[in-house]
C-alpha cells in the first residue's frame, strides 16, 4: 500500500487540466483511491466537484475506476457519483 500527494494532468480538446490530489492510494500497483482535504467542516459542491475532476485525472492517467472521497475535519464523504460530477464541470469548462 502506498499513499502520497500527487499531481495529475490531461490534455482535453479545450485545453490542460491539472492539480495536486492531496492524496491517492495504491494497493499493489493499483490505484484506489483519491482523498480531497478539507481543514473545515462543511463540504459543498465546490469541494465535491473538485474532487470528482481529480477522480477524473486519475482515472484517465491510470485506467482505472478510483473511489472518491473528501475529508472534512470530522466527517469523510464518499462522491459516489463523481463521474457525472466532473463531466459536469467540464461542460462549464468548455464554455468559458
């Protein structure tokens, strides 16, 4: 098992997409999860759709279907929908 930040990026028609994952997990060679830290209590959508696209990244570099989570100072959320929040986001994107 192993568990680091790690920074992701990938090139859509539109343009870059990139950040750092505060943290994603490993289990022998494959990539697990990926952890969104929040040092507050509430999580919004904010926080869900940034952790649904950093889903998204390590899906596309990986190929691999990653569980999402974002961890808030007492509570952790599982995004189990994380797929249609990041394409979600990225139509937003596209239009900017």
């Amino acid at each position: 098992v192993w568990a680091s930040p790690l920074p992701l990026a990938w090139q859509f028609r539109f343009g870059w997409l990139y950040g750092v994952v505060d943290q994603v997990i490993f289990e022998e060679g494959s990539l697990k999860a990926v952890i969104e830290y929040k040092s507050y209590y509430n999580v919004n959508k904010m926080e869900i759709t940034q952790a649904s696209l950093y889903g998204l990244l390590a899906s596309l570099v990986f190929a691999t279907r990653p569980k999402v989570y974002v961890k808030a100072l007492k509570k952790i959320l599982e995004v189990k929908d994380w797929e249609i929040w990041a394409l979600k986001a990225l139509r937003r994107l596209r239009r900017l």
